[in-house]
C-alpha cells in the first residue's frame, strides 16, 4: 500500500484514503461547444498512458476530500511529488538531474 | 519402545515434559518444544505422506518453512480441520490428531500409486496434451477427474469458528528474520531507542544457530547467545519480538505484511485469542536477514521416506534429541553435510560412508569426520537409493560411470549447497543479480529502503554474517533518523562455513536418463520433465516453469527454483543469467483466509445501511430488499398475500386512496452559495436561473460524453439554496462528480456542496388523498393547490418539527415527500400513518414504487439507461435547455453518433397476450424467423405486471424506437417467442389528471 503526500493535509496518508481520477492537467475547453470533432475526442476520450512519468488527478475522498495533482511513475508506482490543483505541472522533479 | 530414536543427553527438549499424539489414529508420545516432524521422527516414522501427482511415499525433507512433502490435516474439532500444514513447521502440544493426505485406502498401501507405475503417461505438460479432445469433456469428465486425484489435502466443509485479528504498526527499523543476522542487526537498530520489530517464523528464533554446534559467539554457545540476546531485546521498550511470525509480502513504501500464528501451537487455547493475527508495518527501513536455503541432491529416487536435507538431520539431532537414522549415509557436494556426519557420528549413530561429488575434497572438517573413522568416498555419487516405504541402501558409483557399490542405510541426508533466500527482497521489486563465482542469485540493485544482511546476501560465515548485519542494522537506524550505535558488537570466536555446492542433475540423472530424480517434490517435477519442456521448445525459464509446474507449489520452489534454472540452462546450452529466474511472489509461505480477511465476514463483511423507519417496517412484517448497501422495505404483504397479490393490492391503494412509502436512501445535497444556480447551470441540462423560489424540476445530469449520468428532482429553497436529489445508487458518485467540476474546472465559483443524505429521512405520500392526510400535522404551510402546486417545496414544521415539505410525484398521483431531522423519521412516519388509515391508505415497497412509476413512463436512471443513452434516447429532449450555453455534456450531445438515425430509444411494450409478462434484459428481434444468431435491435429494460391496467406492461431500448410506434417485434425466448407491440411510455392516466385528482 503506498503512502500519498496530500498536499491539503500536509501529511503522508496511507492509500485506502484516496481515490485516483485519472490523468491529470486535461482542462475543459473554455468554449467547449465550438470545439471540433477531432479536438473534443481528444479531449475527453485520448488519455497518454504513459510508461514511466505520469501526471495525475487524486482525490483525499477519506480525508479532506480535496482533488490535487501527483507526478508518479506507472513503472515503480511510486509518488514523485504531488501538487495543488491548479498549479502548473512542476518545472522540476524531486531527485531529477541526478 | 516409544520415542526409540531421541538420543538421552541431545536436544535441548525436556525428556519428562510428554505430549502425546496421533498420527492416522495411531498413538505415539513427543515432548513439549517438538514439531510434529521431530516428534515422528523421535518414533522412527519417516512415511508421512503421498506425492501430489503420482502418490510416492515421502517423507520429511527439511526441518523447516520450506518442507514440500511432510503436508498433514490437523484436526482440532469438526470444523476445525487444516488441510496441507507443514510437520516441520507444527508444534506438538498434547492430543494434537494428525492425519496423512492423498491417499487410500491407507498411507502404506495406496492405490493412486497406479500413477507412478503409469507415470510415462502424466509427463510435463500432459494435462495440456492429453485431455484436448473432445473439447467438451474437460469440464464434465477431465477436469472432476483430474482434481479428484490430484490434489493434497481436504479443505474442511464447516465455516472457520475462530476469529482472526489485525493490527497496523509503525516503526523505525523491521528485521525480517531472527536468526544471528537478524538478531545482530535488531540489537544494533535497538540500542538507538527507535522502534524495532523483529519477526521470526520460529516458535524460539535464533535460525542456523538451532543446528550449528560449532559456532561461539561472545564466549558461549551460539544458540545460547542467541536466546540472552532475545532476552534482552525483548525487555527493552522500543522493541518488539514477534516470534511465530512469517514476513509473507514486501510491498511498496516498506509495508511488510506479517501473520502470526497466535494459538496453533496451544493445546487448548482461549478461546478469546485469535487464531493468528495479521500485521501491516510500515518501517522507515526494513533489514532482510532471511538466511539460505539448503538444497537436495537430484538423482534417482532421491524422493524416498528417509532421504533429506543434511541440516535437517542436524536439526532434529542438535535441537530435538533425535536421530534420524541408526545407520546413515550422508551424500554431499559442499562441506556442510560433514558438520551433520560428525555431530551424529558423535552421538553414536553409524555413519555408513560419506559420498562427496568433489573429487579431493578437502579442509577441517573433512579431516575431522575422517579422524572419527567416517569413510569418505570422493569423485562418487549416489546414483539411486533402494526401498519404497523406507530408504534401506544407496548405491554409489564414480561420478564418471565404473562399478557400482551398494550400501545398507536407512536414512541419506544430503546437500547441494544452500541457496541465499531473496524472496522477500525480489518481492520488493529489488533485482537480483548472479554471482558467477559462486553461482548464486544475489540482491543487486534495491527498489526500496531495505538492506539485505547475512547468508540471504550471499555473506558466508558466522563472523561476516554478524558484522555485516550489525552493520546494517547501525545504518538503518541511521538512515531512520537514530543517532549512531554504541560499538557492542558480538564477537565470533568459533564459526563454521558453508561453501559451494552444486546445481542441477547429479551424475546418473543427467541429459539422456530417465530415471525419477525430483527437483521439485510438492509437484513431482524430475529432471527429465525439465529438459523434456526445453526439448518441447520452451525457452524461457517462466515457460519452463509453466509447462512443468516447477516451483509452482505451495512451498513456492523454494529447494527447486535454482535446480530446475540449471537444468534447464544446462539443456538449452546457455548461461544460468540468460534462462533467468523467475519471479518471486507473495506470499512466501501460505497464509489462511482468515488471516486476510480479518473481522471482515459475515455481518462485518459490508457495512449494512438501514433507514430511519426499518425497525417500524420490521415489526409490520415488511421484506426487505437489498438496494447497494440498504436494506430497503420490498412490499408489505398481509398475512396470506405472496410478492404478488399484496404488490397489486399496494398499487391499486395507491391509485385509490394513498400509500406511505420510505424514500429515504434517495441522494439528497444542498448546494449553497452566491453562484449556486450558475453551478446549477453548468452540471445539469435543464435551465436553473429562472426557477422560482420555492418551485422544484425534474434535472438530468449528463457526462462530458452527452450521456445520462443522474437525475432527480432539485428545489429551490432559497436564491441561493437547492435540495438537490439523486439516485440511491449514485448519491457518491454524483457527489464526486459536482465535487471534481467544482474544485478543478470551476473554482471561481463561489458554491459551497454538503451531502445532507442522511441528515433527512424522506416519506413520501402519493395518491389522491395524500394532501388530507398530511395536512392535519403540518403548521405553517398552505397546501392548497393555488398556494402549493405540483412541483412546488416549503419550509415549515410538521408533528412540531421542521419540514422540507415537497410536492413532487414518482407515482403519477397527487403526492409530497416529507422531509424531516432523520432522528424524528419513525415518529413522523407513524404519525403520518396514524392519519393515512383514516383515508385507506397502505404502506408500500420498493416493488410498488416501481410499477406505478412505470405505469407512468417515468425512467429509473441505471435500469432503463445504461450510460449509453441520451435524453433524446430517453425521450426527455424537454430537459435539454435549448438556449444554454454551456453545461456538462452539451459538447458530447453534438457528437455525430448522437445525433445519428437509428439509435436506441425508449419505448414502451405492450405484450400481445396481456398476461404474460415480459423478462427484463430479454432481447427484441424484427424476425423471429431469420436464422441464429439472430440480429438484435433492442432489449426489455423494464417489465412488470400491471394491476391498474389490468395487463402487463413494459419499457424498451429499441433501434428507431419512436419511429415503430404500433409495429409488432419479438422477443424469443428459450421455450417460445413473444409477440409485442410498441407503444408510449406512458401506460396509465395519458393526460396526467391524477396529479391534482
């Protein structure tokens, strides 16, 4: 079971508290009736699926019930670093440079 | 005669404290600290079971965890039956009842042995040749017969009556393994004050020292240094001592998952303790001092009752007091078998001859079994054993073919050399890496904050085990924050070592042999059965593996995994490192179902939700239903009445007079705030802004994709205040999906969301006299129709507490749902019953709240919508707010398979024959005549039949629904095909008269 960093709580909890939301920063188009066919599909239905580093939405639903970013690697599974929602995806990674 | 093979003065067991017991009904007497395979052993039993798939007599191999034969039932009571434990692992305790396994009629004379005799035809691989054809045998013929006679043993037929506790921990250091490496590094971790636990699978810890009688360590015995240490770690406050306890899985972020065998080992055990008890640690760092393995040799017939491991004999000798044999040979490739010959030799037991593979093996220890007059015969192997039941004679040969010599025995102890136990650091996804020199798959690169210490890395000898362990031990505490350990590091004066050995075949059971030379005794996978996979064209080692079934027993391979790689890569002509081995899982030893699922059963298995008027429904004989985790009144039959007759009864009260009905699991949230109709606005279809105080509408909430997420009716209590109301099913999700457009697409929006469902019990009042029977309760409200409409909600107080009282109909009657506190919903509920017998009215169900729904048309979002369906689908076009500009899902509407022709729309049913009654799901053809399989162009959603209408009635998902108004369809079915026509959805009162009748 992993630990996640709520970025709300400021603490580590255990995972039984969170639930995942899928990948992360796909904003909804400001004016989402003008988009085409193409751009729509790939908004709502495309998703990267990356193997190794991958942006996603996690909600606290047992805890704060609040719904932020984290930088995971699907690989190991670990937790990179987790964020507000709303900030921009980090410019620098914990650990990276390295 | 009992116990004719404990040797007075061994052992560190107490000779007056007996337990007796019994093995296959027959009497015998151990002593207290026994396994249950000391305590046979003890009595000269060496036959305790029959081989997995050709039913070979076996017996004990190991003196530990990764025993693959020794398996027995342990019969407490009648419910109480553990199939498949380890004798080696069991402790004794007096009246223990034991049973052997796979056999009959009897453990000497069993009849499935036929399957030795024919085992040509069970071979690798044979389940996937043999029982191919015809296909449909498998499941009534093969597959019964084949798990009838295979298979160990029988899983008991009552339910488990113990009770299994958990427990979550948290701490600085965890040591996985209590032998010198994990005692070193616990004592190392515990003089920093940080918390550490030390689990050990042992009833007493101490690992290799239980065997090993030539180590010193700080000036006394080895086992005696161990035991004062545990001592002393055990009086220490930060440490914990977990003995009886298996790390059965490393998973991420260092939580180890541990099961500790509480109560197995009591003869009668209180029966508040649990069973075993589950422990989930999280360590900031853990410590892998797991030990090694040692291995069996391969060679013919190295299976046979009194064959087994060299440090196992040890074992029951040094620890038990017990002699495995009187006469014994002893076959080895690697020096620590000789450490075996000499303590026996020592104990007055005959060492028949020494067989040692290396040609000129010599050293210390060599020199001494040969100064005690041991012959020793170098370059030779054992190239069979005789006797069935019993080993009797092991017959030798040079290694290089030559005359064969036979030897009278009657045990064989033996050693490949031992293998480093990585399972639980390949379990943390760590990567092993081999050792060319000493050809051993070692820790390589680390996943995760652990460190591996002792013989598990590879580390020979008591003195750089210690080092290195208390090494680790120092730097985990370190690395989890604890100030450097004070130097009282144990010192070594006496070590022994154990050096190579050998992997694979042994000489006469190489390439080309047939002979029946078990690598893997749980599974009954030879030599030949590994290279005849390769021969076959499996390349991989998880092919291998596969085909065989090598290693893929409860014991987990723990004696055959490196075997079977080294056949394997000796037979495709390739390196040990480019076959690979394969990959370690949890658990490491099997774990009851019980230890897993905890408290977690039966009542305590799903958390049960009841309403506010359950107990009420209770005593007036309702039957529940259960609706996700609800328990919802069904129908409330009067005495005589079936499901049938009082659903019709209900349905017609309703329409005549009035019913009383809990509606209380319907979602209910309150969304408040300056922005709340914008929000409004933006998650459902229909247009908010407009509706008046105090008015209420039916909304439909759509996904992003444009189809049917939710609906239900919302009121506007304030400007800036709406009861909304949802499914019973999605009140979560629905939840979390105005939660999630709120905090992450819209948070400008100043809204605030608190789910109130339940903080208001809901009884709803439908039918014509709904109004007179909730009106004398209420104070303060006008419920006339001019001042309260349908659709219309106020605030006020009923039975002299507050109410949300709406007018709002799921029935298609006159009717209002009273909202009141949950804590006055019985006392409301009966004072509205007291009223409603006044005017006729029942109480009714689930099952009736459905029909008249139906009989009106009215959808229930997840029966007659499956997440594929849009309003249009639906025949709700009328939510979709046409001038908006912009709400969850207005984008997905427009999508062109939307608005395409032809798609699936909901209809209604009508059955040619009124009085049959359609199943729901059954699905709908245009011709019935067409040949199978037949196209499909729309299902049943919804069927029931109709007191009111006097026929049944039914809602369809039907391709251009709308467009086939008055057109026959079919339904088939197994026994005949139905006719019906389509019609309206709505069934009942067309006009909609009844809501203000």
């Amino acid at each position: 079971m992993l630990l996640i960093h709520c970025p709300y709580c400021e603490e580590e909890r255990p995972e039984l508290e969170f639930r995942n939301a899928g990948e992360a920063h796909i904003a909804r188009p400001a004016n989402i009736v003008a988009e085409s066919d193409e751009d729509f599909e790939k908004f709502f239905f495309i998703r990267a699926n990356t193997k190794g580093l991958v942006y996603e939405r996690w909600r606290h639903v047992h805890g704060c019930a609040r719904f932020f970013n984290a930088v995971r690697d699907s690989v190991s599974d670990k937790f990179i670093m987790t964020y507000k929602a709303g900030e921009p995806k980090p410019k620098k990674l914990p650990g990276a440079g390295k | 005669m009992s116990a004719s093979f404990r040797i007075s003065g061994k052992g560190r067991l107490t000779q007056a404290r007996t337990a007796r017991f019994t093995f296959d009904d027959k009497a015998y007497s151990g002593l207290a600290g026994d396994t249950l395979a000391s305590a046979l052993l003890a009595n000269g039993v060496h036959l305790v079971g029959r081989s997995f798939k050709y039913h070979r007599p076996r017996g004990i191999l190991s003196a530990g965890a990764e025993e693959p034969n020794a398996l027995v039932g342990i019969h407490r009571d009648a419910a109480r039956k553990t199939p498949n434990v380890r004798a080696t692992v069991q402790e004794l305790y007096d009246g223990l009842t034991a049973v052997s396994q796979n056999r009959w009629p009897s453990l000497s004379f069993d009849v499935g042995a036929v399957n030795d005799v024919a085992s040509p035809l069970f071979s690798a691989g044979f389940y996937y040749k043999t029982f191919m054809w015809p296909k449909a045998a498998w499941k009534s013929l093969y597959e019964p017969k084949i798990r009838a006679a295979a298979g160990l043993g029988v899983s008991p037929d009552l339910p488990d009556p113990d009770h299994y506790a958990a427990r979550f921990a948290h701490c600085e250091v965890l040591v996985l393994g209590g032998g010198a490496a994990g005692i070193a590094a616990a004592l190392a971790a515990a003089e920093t004050g940080l918390r550490v636990i030390l689990c050990d699978e042992q009833a007493e810890l101490g690992g290799a020292l239980r065997f090993e009688s030539g180590s010193t360590i700080d000036g006394r015995n080895g086992w005696d240094w161990a035991q004062a240490a545990i001592a002393r770690l055990v009086a220490m406050d930060n440490v914990r001592v977990l003995p009886r306890t298996t790390a059965f899985g490393y998973y991420a972020q260092n939580f180890v998952g541990l099961v500790e065998r509480v109560s197995d080992h009591l003869q009668s055990p209180d029966p508040d303790l649990p069973r075993e008890r589950l422990w989930q640690v999280r360590a900031k760092r853990v410590v892998i001092a797991t030990g090694a393995i040692e291995r069996h040799m391969v060679f013919a017939d190295n299976d046979r009752p009194g064959v087994m491991l060299a440090s196992a004999a040890r074992a029951y000798l040094n620890h038990y007091g017990v002699a495995v044999g009187r006469n014994v040979g002893v076959y080895t490739a690697n020096d620590s078998a000789y450490a075996a010959a000499i303590d026996l030799k020592k104990a007055g037991v005959n060492v028949a001859a020494i067989v040692d593979l290396r040609d000129n093996p010599a050293g210390s220890v060599i020199d001494e079994a040969r100064a005690l007059g041991i012959e020793i015969h170098g370059g030779r192997a054992v190239v069979r054993v005789g006797g069935k039941l019993r080993v009797n004679s092991m017959t030798v040969q040079p290694k290089n073919g030559g005359g064969e010599r036979t030897i009278p025995v009657d045990a064989v102890l033996m050693s490949a050399g031992w293998t480093p136990s990585v399972h639980l650091f390949s379990q943390s996804r760590g990567k092993v890496a081999f050792n060319d020199e000493v050809k051993r798959f070692l820790p390589g690169t680390y996943a995760q904050d652990c460190i591996s210490a002792g013989a598990c890395n590879g580390t020979d000898g008591l003195s750089a085990c210690l080092d290195e362990a208390y090494a680790a031990g120092a730097k985990a505490a370190k690395e989890a924050g604890g100030k450097a350990a004070k130097p009282a590091k144990p010192k070594v004066e006496a070590s022994e070592s154990w050096s190579r050995g050998m992997l694979g075949a042994a000489p006469g059971a190489g390439s080309g042999t047939t002979v029946k030379a078990f690598v893997d005794f749980q599974n009954d996978v030879t030599a030949k059965d590994i290279r005849q996979a390769v021969h076959e064209g499996m390349r991989s080692i998880e092919h291998v593996k596969r085909f065989t079934t090598n290693g893929m027993a409860t014991d987990q391979g723990k004696t055959s995994n490196m075997h079977g790689l080294a056949i394997a890569a000796d037979e495709l002509g390739k390196q040990i490192p480019e076959v690979g081995l394969t990959t370690f899982r949890a658990p490491y030893t099997p774990v009851t179902f019980g230890a897993i699922v905890g408290h977690a059963r039966g009542k305590l298995f799903d958390p049960t939700r009841r309403t506010t008027t359950h107990g009420w429904a209770e005593r007036n004989g309702a039957v529940f239903e259960d609706v996700g985790q609800w328990k919802r009144a069904w129908y409330f039959p009067k005495e005589g009445e079936d499901i049938h007759a009082s659903v019709n009864r209900e349905c017609v009260t309703v329409r005549k007079a009035a019913g009383l009905f809990d509606a209380s699991t319907l979602g209910k949230i309150e969304v408040v705030g300056p922005d709340a109709a914008k929000f409004m606005e933006l998650l459902y279809t229909n247009p908010w802004e407009k509706l008046e105080v105090g008015r209420c509408r039916y909304g439909v909430m759509l996904r992003e994709d444009g189809f049917i997420y939710d609906d239900g009716v919302v009121g506007r209590l304030a400007a800036d205040r709406f009861h909304v109301t949802t499914t019973t099913g999605g009140a979560a999700r629905v939840m979390n999906h105005m939660e999630d457009y709120l905090q992450t697409e819209f948070p400008d929006l100043n809204v605030w969301l608190t789910s109130i469902s339940e903080q208001w019990a809901v009884i709803a009042v439908q039918g014509p006299n709904s109004r007179k029977i909730i009106e004398p309760l209420v104070e303060g409200i006008d419920m006339s129709d001019a001042a309260m409409p349908h659709m219309s909600v106020r605030e006020g107080k009923i039975c002299g507490v507050p109410t949300r009282l709406f007018r709002m109909s799921f029935s298609g009657e006159r009717g209002f749902e009273v909202n009141v506190p949950a804590d006055y919903g019985e006392a409301v509920w009966e004072a509205l019953w007291a009223e409603g017998q006044k005017h006729g009215a029942c109480t009714y169900g689930t099952e009736t709240m459905h029909v008249l729904r139906a009989e009106k048309g009215y959808i229930i979002v997840g029966q007659d919508t499956d997440g594929t369906v849009t309003p249009n689908d639906a025949g709700l076009d009328w939510v979709v707010g046409k001038k908006k500009t912009d709400f969850v899902g207005i984008r997905g509407l427009r999508r062109p398979d939307l608005l395409a022709r032809g798609r699936k729309q909901l209809v209604g049913l009508k059955t040619k024959d009124p009085n049959t009654v359609l199943e729901e799901g059954a699905q709908i053809v245009a011709d019935p005549k067409q040949p199978i399989p037949m196209k499909m162009i729309g299902h049943v959603t919804s069927s029931y039949w109709s007191e009111n209408c006097g026929r049944s009635i039914a809602l369809a998902l039907v391709a251009g629904g709308r467009g086939r108004m008055g057109e026959t369809l079919y339904v088939p079915m197994p026994d005949r095909t139905i006719e019906v026509e389509i019609t309206g959805m709505v069934f009942f009162d067309e006009k909609g008269e009844h809501l203000n009748g």
